[in-house]
C-alpha cells in the first residue's frame, strides 16, 4: 500500500495509462498535469492546457493510447501523444451546460460525455470527415448525468443521474460497429433505448429500487451481468440483469458514499465522504447485500501511560482526558474520496486499487485474494496493509 | 427612469413554474394512507405496553399522502408514544426496531425537532442518541435526503 500527496488542492480526477507507469489528473485547474513513476517517486511529465473550465473528467484509453479529457468549459478534446508531446484535438459536444464525465468505449472507438444539460453525448470519428461527432441520448434524463460506465460490449451503458436514477442505455452506433448480441439486460439496443432504470421515490419500507439521492457512481462487473451504484442516501444498490432482474440495496450507517468499483464478480469496493474505502460482499443466490469491512489503516495502539500533567492539558484542551479523540482521522486519506479505480487484475479478480480524493493525495490499495476451494466467503482478514478475502 | 419601474408586481412572479424543464416529482398515488391507527395507539399506552405502542405508531407512515393533517396527526401520535417511554427503555425500545423502523423513527424525530412543544426536545434529544447509535450518520443523511417524508 502507498500513499502520496500529490497537491494540497483536491484532485478532481485522474486516469492511469496501460502499464500504470504514468497518470493524468486535474489539480482542482483547468490544467491536466500527467506524472510519470520514477522509482518511488512521482515527477511531472507533461501539462495539458487547453481546457478554459475546471477538467471535471479524464480517461486514458489503453490500447489506443490517447486521452479525452472533459470540461466545466463544455468541450472535450481528445490527446493524442505526437512526438513527445500531447496534441489536442477538439470534440464538439453540443451541449450549454458543463460536462461532467467521460469514458472510453472498452473497444475505444467511441466515448461518452455525462453533462449538465441532461444529456449524454456519444462521441466517435468520422473517417470521411476526419473529426469526431457526437449524437446524444436525451429521453428520459431530467437532470445531470454525474457517472458513466461502458459494459463490455461496447454497446450498453450505465449512466446515474441527478434525478435520483441510475440507467442502462444503448449507445449502438451503426457507423462504427456491427449489431450486439442480446444480453440479460435486453436484446434489442437501438440507440438511446433505455434498458434499465432504477426505482428511487425514497419511500421508506423498500429494501428494493434505488433510493432517494444523487446516483453518485455506477460501475458494471466483468461480465457486465451485474450493475453496482452508489446514492446520496448512503445506499449502495445491486442489480442484476435478466428476466427475473433483481436490485437488491443496503443502507449503510457512513456517509454517502461517491464512487464504487467492483473487484469481484460478487464484492464491491466503495468510497466516498468517511474517507476510507469500504468492502460489500453481494449474495446473489440470497439476493444480499453485506457490509464486508473497513479498509483502511489499522488505528494505533492504545496510549502507554499518560502523565498526570497531560492529562489536565488534554482536559483544558478537549474536555476529555485521552489524546485522540474519536472524531481524529486515523484512515489514509485525509479528505473524502472521490474517485476509485482499479490497477491490476481487472474488475473480476483485482489485486491493486487506487483511490484519489480531495485532499490532493492518491492511495493505492493491495487485495489479496486467496479461492479456497469450495469454501463461502465467511471472514475477512485485514493484514496490514492488505486485504485477504477466502471465497 | 423608464414608466416600467412603477409597478414592483413583477417581483412576484415565480419564474421556476413557467421553466418548462421544471424537475417535478413522480407521482405515487396513495391517497388512502391515513397514517397510524390512533385507537390501537392509544389503547397499546394505556395498557403500559409501550414497545407494541411503539410498534403500531411506526407502522403505516402518511409518506406520499398529501394531506397535512394526517401528517401532522401522526407526528403528535408518535410524539406521545416517546414521551410515553421511561429514559432507561429507550434503549431496548431502538434496538427492538428493524433498520428501516430506525430511519422512519428518525424521520419522525426530525420532524418532531421543527415544531418544538414543552419538554419534546428533551425527549426527543434521547430518542435522537439512541437511534443515532443504533442507525449511524447513514440514517440521518437518509432522513436529509428523502424526497417524500413523513
């Protein structure tokens, strides 16, 4: 596990590269800084300016190399890395309000935009034309897309919104590839055909159907059976594709929770304003949802002996004899955490995770997963500082 | 100054009802939730069975009716019942509760904070400990951000 202070500035979101050797962030400007590994240390490479708003999305496509960043400034540009150096490419989203979050396609022929003007744009380039376009998915969005993830397919995408919903839309661009497949989430996928919505009236006695806050992250599994997202409410729901879909959602007893990833087919890791990551562990033969653990550094051993003289100091100072109180933070991040993302192993047997947040700082995560054969996933081993999970 | 400045009757449009991306909320029926049942309630506390009072009061919550009354009905019910408990049951009586009866109590303590009466702030600050320690800061950010509530 590591943890480096990269600003003390919140980074508003960051990308890895393929071979995680170098990431992009937004330090909280209109600037994408990227860093490159040097050891154990982290030197600044290359800085992106192009942007005339705050970058509120960066993602680095793998294969392709290249970079779409998005903006408060309601433009998106595509990088592309030409003899040394970051060129721009300017992607027209035809929208009037910010832009609030950008994917690459898994295929990385196309990206989605989440934007404050209720809309997603799906982007992809045009050969004849040689720039890129964008058609945009508008019914039945009424309000800010804060969070987008792609399925594997390329086609399907989760979308989770200001209006208290999280979607699946089909984002089938006929120009760039061929018809899918059906899916459990459905099996036809015209563009902008809305596959999936959530509940979310807030009504209180409904362990099913979303909840009553801002869908803050979506994320698909591996296999893209299964949609995770995470509310306002402090709710973390579950939904699995097909006939007899099913949601299944957990109100937790922290703080809502902002982003959310998976690193099994069945654990979910989340994060969000308690500033430590936290593991869920989805049943789905009992159709649960379980609150798995705390990750996070173990708190310090209790005091040695305390003298009589900081005792009354402590008493002066904060009413209460002990030096730490509960409401010190002992987790590694300092500041809520606002983006997680997975390093190593993927999304169905990942081994690294990283988590950036808003006091400027990045951590990064080791998962030890051991699968004893046959055994259910019945205990949890925090040892320091990794995380063992038998399943 | 131009003659339009006379009249300040423009002050008092409310230009959000003519926005036509207005956000307005589903609509969820239920017309017929009338809330607790007052005669149970009240029958529950007279008989000194106050954790099935608190049961009953809990159940059938006015959320997506309309009508005030009903709402307000059932705030001053289930303020009886929780000033009804004894300080040391409050305890027992929270952790009798499942997670969902923990967020509805809380709804109903925040509700009760708005409108505050002789002693209910005591009464209810004690609930408010106990359903805090039972529920977590979850249940409150869920009472904070419910569309619908009691």
């Amino acid at each position: 596990m590591a943890y480096h202070s990269f600003l003390l500035e919140p980074i508003s979101c960051h990308a890895w590269n393929k071979d995680r050797t170098q990431i992009a962030l937004c330090p909280n400007n209109h600037d994408v800084h990227i860093y490159k590994k040097d050891g154990t240390k982290w030197t600044k490479i290359h800085e992106l300016k192009e942007h005339n708003g705050q970058v509120t999305g960066i993602d680095w496509a793998p294969d392709s190399n290249r970079i779409v960043t998005c903006g408060a400034d309601r433009n998106a540009y595509v990088w592309t890395l030409k003899e040394g150096s970051w060129k721009p490419t300017l992607v027209i989203l035809r929208i009037n309000r910010a832009a609030r979050c950008v994917k690459w396609s898994p295929k990385e022929n196309k990206f989605a935009v989440g934007s404050g003007s209720r809309l997603i744009s799906i982007c992809y380039f045009e050969q004849e034309n040689d720039w890129w376009v964008c058609k945009h998915i508008k019914k039945p969005i009424r309000s800010t897309i804060l969070s987008l993830d792609w399925h594997p397919n390329n086609v399907l995408l989760a979308a989770g919104s200001c209006d208290f919903k999280c979607r699946v839309f089909s984002a089938y661009i006929k120009e760039v590839e061929e018809k899918p497949g059906p899916t459990p989430w459905g099996s036809k996928m015209p563009f902008g055909e809305m596959l999936f919505e959530s509940g979310g009236s807030g009504a209180v006695g409904q362990s099913s159907g979303g909840g009553g806050g801002w869908v803050h992250s979506v994320c698909f599994s591996h296999s893209g059976n299964r949609l995770a997202w995470t509310s306002h409410d402090s709710t973390v729901s579950v939904a699995e594709g097909g006939k007899t879909g099913t949601v299944t959602s957990l109100s937790s007893e922290t703080l809502p929770l902002l982003c959310v990833t998976f690193i099994t087919e069945s654990s979910i890791v989340a994060a969000g304003h308690d500033c430590y990551p936290v593991l869920f562990v989805y049943d789905s033969a009992k159709g649960s949802l379980t609150f798995g653990g705390k990750l996070d550094v173990p708190k310090q051993a209790a005091q040695k002996g305390i003298s009589a003289r900081e005792r009354f100091q402590n008493l002066d100072r904060r009413a209460s004899e002990t030096q730490s109180t509960e409401k010190d933070l002992n987790t590694l991040h300092k500041n809520s955490i606002s983006q997680i993302s997975v390093m190593e192993g993927g999304r169905n047997q990942c081994t690294k995770f990283c988590t950036t947040g808003m006091d400027g700082g990045m951590g990064i995560w080791d998962v030890k997963l051991s699968f004893a054969l046959g055994k259910k996933i019945t205990q949890l081993f925090k040892v320091m500082p990794s995380l063992n999970i038998c399943g | 100054m131009s003659k339009n400045t006379v009249s300040a009757r423009f002050r008092r449009v409310d230009v959000d009802e003519y926005d036509e991306n207005k956000f307005v909320d589903e609509e969820d029926g239920a017309e017929n939730q009338l809330g607790p049942d007052e005669a149970e309630v009240d029958s529950l506390i007279r008989q000194g069975n106050l954790m099935e009072a608190l049961h009953a009061v809990l159940k059938n919550p006015p959320i997506n009716t309309k009508n005030q009354n009903v709402k307000d009905r059932a705030e001053g019910l289930v303020l009886k019942v929780l000033s009804a408990f004894k300080s040391s049951d409050i305890e027992k009586g929270v952790q009798s509760l499942d997670k969902n009866g923990v967020d509805l109590l809380m709804k109903y303590i925040y509700k009760g904070f708005e409108r505050p009466s002789e002693n209910s702030s005591a009464v209810l600050l004690q609930w408010h400990e106990k359903a805090l320690a039972a529920g977590g800061v979850g249940s409150i950010v869920r009472v904070l951000t419910a569309r619908k509530t009691v």
